[in-house]
C-alpha cells in the first residue's frame, strides 16, 4: 500500500486515573490512524485470537468475550473492521464510515463513530501493583468504546493463580505491542495495511432480495479468477446495502457493486472488469446514465 509507514511516532502521553475504590488505570495514549489501528487488530485478532479477550466496561455493567476458534472472516468495509467469530461478531470503526455508495451518513456521525483515541492500559492496585493490561478504544465522541484483555499473568482459565505463583511470561504479548505501538522502538511487522487486500464479495444477506441463492454467484467469480489468474480474493460478505437488488456483487478496488448478477454475469465481472478494466455497465449500481 502506497504510503503505509511501519514506524509509529510515540505519543509520550501517559494519564493515570484513580478509581472510587483507590485502584489506578494508567493509560500510554498511541497513534491511532486508520493503518496502524488495522496492524494492531489484524494482529490481536487474527493472529492471537487464542490470547485476547474483548468486551465493553462500564460502571455496574462488564462484557467479555473470547475466541474458541480463528475468526472466520476478519474484513474491513466502509470504515468498520468486522470480526466474526464462530457464534458472534463485531463491528469497529477505524476509518471513517460513509454509509454506503450512497454516501448516507451525515459528516459529523462519522466523527462520532470513528475510533480517535485509543491507549495500552495498566491496572494498578492500592499497592501500586499492576493486575490486569489492555488496550482502550474511544469514538470521536469521547465515549469509551471496545476493551481488549490481554493475556493476565494471575490468571488461569479464568481462575485465579495462588500467591506467588503467576505466570509473568503471558506479558510477552503486551511487551512486544507496547514496544511497536507505544514506544516506537521496533516497526509494525506488515509490509501494507493488512486489511486492505483487494477483493471482489457476493453478499449473503437474507435482505438480498429478489433472489438470496449467492452460491452460485461465488462458485462463479471463484472459478472465473482462477482461471483468468487475478490477484484477488474471493470473498462471502453481509449486506451490502443494495436490498432487493440481489444477488449483489462489491469490488474493493475501484468500490463498484454490481446488481441483479447470474452466474454468466459474475463471469463478465471478472474477465471484462478485472481483466480487462471495463466495467459492466448494464450492472452497475447507481445504474450508469
């Protein structure tokens, strides 16, 4: 990706809060652009799904959750980064969200929904000890948004370890994010964006109508690149914001949907747009005038 820097500025900001109950929270505040956001999630996520937990905090009201498995998809559409484990999923925005082709949401709910501040935190005891560590995500709303729970040394499925007895080689995750992130001190181990690959996805969505049979339509556009050698995924996705205009078909790179395609039709998408780079315009949605 053109322009992609694997060096993150340190921000030098480090805030801690005291809690009601005399714990402290120290936060180490880092970049949070659009690509170094995707690196550090792809990572978390795809990477190391077997270490993280994720979740909301909010006085009274904690959520947690963890992976049993590899996501199944980890994408980036409109903004939002979508991870979708084997029972449930999430949406975050780390690039500012549109709305669709149609450019529906208003400028300043983007401002609101795009993550724009985001910190490594430490939880500190009474005493000054650190007991927990994570990442914390706000929106442009100020709001707290996701919390990511890194591997605990005091804790072992999810019972506490005895006294003396924790397993302090679980920080290694933190230390080495903390270093590429925080600190600056060694580079983002991507070459590009990781979520930025090109792909071309049928949607899936039950809203698909007139007709919700995708499969044919991804055996299509699979067979097809494999037999013309295009570089580029071929991927399932939820709506795509088209309804009743199904089966519909995105391309990431030049973000063009195709409507109402049969499998001889996700064909052409391939070899005349693909290939060739010539759009099929009978297609096209907004339809070409």
């Amino acid at each position: 990706m053109s322009g992609f820097n694997p060096w993150v500025t340190p921000l030098n900001n480090v805030v801690t809060e005291t809690t009601p109950t005399n714990w402290k929270i120290e936060y180490e505040y880092f970049d949070c652009n659009g690509d170094t956001l995707a690196c550090l999630l792809y990572t978390l996520f795809q990477e190391n799904w077997h270490q993280v937990g994720l979740g909301h905090i909010e006085q009274g009201s904690v959520l947690e959750l963890e992976f049993n498995e590899a996501p199944k998809k980890c994408v980036l559409y409109d903004g939002y980064l979508t991870v979708i484990a084997g029972e449930w999923h999430f949406h975050l925005c780390i690039e500012e969200t549109f709305g669709g082709l149609e450019s529906e949401t208003p400028v300043e709910l983007r401002k609101q929904r795009l993550i724009t501040k985001a910190a490594f935190y430490r939880r500190l005891n009474p005493e000054g000890i650190p007991k927990s560590w994570g990442v914390q995500f706000w929106n442009g709303a100020e709001q707290q948004a996701m919390t990511i729970f890194l591997p605990n040394p005091y804790v072992e499925d999810e019972n506490l370890l005895p006294e003396g007895k924790a397993n302090f080689d679980k920080l290694e995750l933190y230390k080495q994010l903390r270093d590429i992130y925080v600190l600056g001190t060694k580079p983002i181990p991507f070459e590009k964006n990781p979520l930025k690959c090109a792909y071309i996805a049928v949607c899936t969505s039950g809203r698909c109508y007139p007709s919700r049979n995708w499969q044919p339509i991804f055996e299509s556009l699979q067979s097809a690149v494999e037999k013309a050698g295009v570089d580029i995924d071929v991927r399932t996705t939820g709506c795509l914001q088209v309804c009743k205009l199904g089966p519909v078909v995105f391309n990431s790179n030049d973000k063009t949907w195709y409507t109402r395609v049969k499998p001889e039709v996700a064909e052409r998408i391939v070899n005349e747009h693909l290939v060739e780079g010539n759009k099929v315009t009978e297609h096209i949605y907004p339809p070409v005038t």
